[in-house]
C-alpha cells in the first residue's frame, strides 16, 4: 500500500518543482543558453536528485529547456525565424484569449490588470528588469486566465517560456527601452477595451504589445547572436 503513495508523492514534488521553474522561465529569470545543472537545482529545492530530473525532462518534452548530446540541459536559444513563428502563434492564441475574457471579466478584475499595470509604469521609469517581466507576465496571465479557456491558456504558457528568457536583452543599456511607445503602453488600450467592453479594442491592445516587443527583439537579435545570422 505504501508504494502508490510514495509515487504519488514524487509525482506531486516533480509538479510543484516543474511548475516553479516554469513560472520563473515565463518571468524571465533565466537567460538563453543558460544551463540548469541537475544537482545545482536539487540543493536549491532542497529534494533529491530524482523528482528534479523528472521535472527537468517534463520542460524539456515541453520546448522550454533543451538537452545536449551530452545529456546537459540548458534554456534554447532562438533564431529570427523562430522569434517570428513563436510571435504569430502568441498574437493568434492571446488575442483569441483576449477577446474570450474581455466579454466575461468583471469590474474587480480590471481595477485588478490596472493595479498591476501601474506597478509596472514604476518598475519600468526605474529600469527594474525583472520586476517589469513579472508584472507583464502577471498582467497577461490574470486577463487571459478570464477567458475560462485553460487549454488555450495553457498553451500561451508554453510560448511565454520559449520567449521570455530573451526579454531580458530588452532592458540592456545598450538597447533602446521598448517600452516608452510614444502613443502610450499597449496596457492602456487593453484596459481602455475592457473598460468600454469592446472585444476588437482588446485585440488590438494585446497585438500591438506583441508585435513592439516582439519586432523590437527579433531586430536585435544581430546584435545578441552575431554568429547566428
């Protein structure tokens, strides 16, 4: 009786430890290229080697992080062409998303996304690199999470970890700040749209968010990987 359990248990380990590391890939933490070494993970999590193993083999079935022929796991780097593919894909789920939720969220929940966003207006005049990826990352997820739509959501996650690690080259001193958009940050006209319940003002918000920041980084990419191109 006891062996169902304790593989229950490794189960319910290995989900937690994958579900933070993709949480902290989604907000940035870690930079392309950058390699998660087994032991170096477990020590961190305070657990055995084994449910991190599993949770690392889960993120890597997943896209999220690579293996080498070595067997070393790592974050993937992209090239321009994936930046663009992974951009397409995020503009037709999130804006299908989008859509879904500003026809069910409620008044609460826009004071919510506005509240967030102010925070990160702040982070952002301060240059505050990862505290601007998480509240992105938090203002995103709680209006897409309105949707009721957790398969979709889902799917935004997995693409949010394939790009996110590269957002952090967007706050570097030598990169123009993508975010001081001259007409205003795409955020406002989000929440303009779901303050008039206007589905097509919404879309428009989340796409032309995706496409700045997304454009803004694949026009750098020369600069982040010279050898790439």
């Amino acid at each position: 009786m006891n062996a169902p359990k304790i593989g229950l248990e490794r189960q319910n380990l290995t989900a937690r430890i994958s579900g933070q590391l993709a949480e902290e890939l989604m907000a940035g933490d870690f930079m392309p290229g950058q390699p998660l070494v087994l032991r170096e993970v477990a020590e961190r999590f305070g657990v055995s080697q084994t449910p991190v193993r599993e949770a690392l083999l889960q993120l890597v079935s997943e896209g999220a992080l690579a293996m080498s022929p070595s067997k070393s796991i790592f974050v993937p780097e992209v090239s321009r062409a994936l930046v663009n593919e992974l951009r397409e894909l995020r503009i037709l789920l999130e804006c299908y998303a989008a859509r879904s939720a500003s026809q069910r969220i409620t008044p609460a929940m826009i004071t919510k996304l506005k509240q967030i966003h102010g925070r990160m207006r702040t982070a952002m005049q301060e240059r505050k690199t990862r505290e601007i990826l998480v509240l992105n990352k938090q203002f995103h997820m709680t209006l897409y999470t309105q949707a009721d739509m957790p398969t979709t959501v889902v799917m935004i996650r997995q693409l949010w970890m394939r790009m996110s690690p590269y957002l952090n080259y967007l706050y570097k001193p030598n990169f123009p700040d993508p975010n001081l958009v001259k007409d205003g940050h795409p955020h406002e006209v989000v929440i303009e749209g779901l303050e008039k319940a206007d589905p097509d003002l919404v879309q428009k918000g989340v796409e032309q968010d995706l496409r700045y920041l997304q454009q803004h980084l694949a026009d750098n990419l020369d600069a982040i990987f010279p050898s790439d191109m």
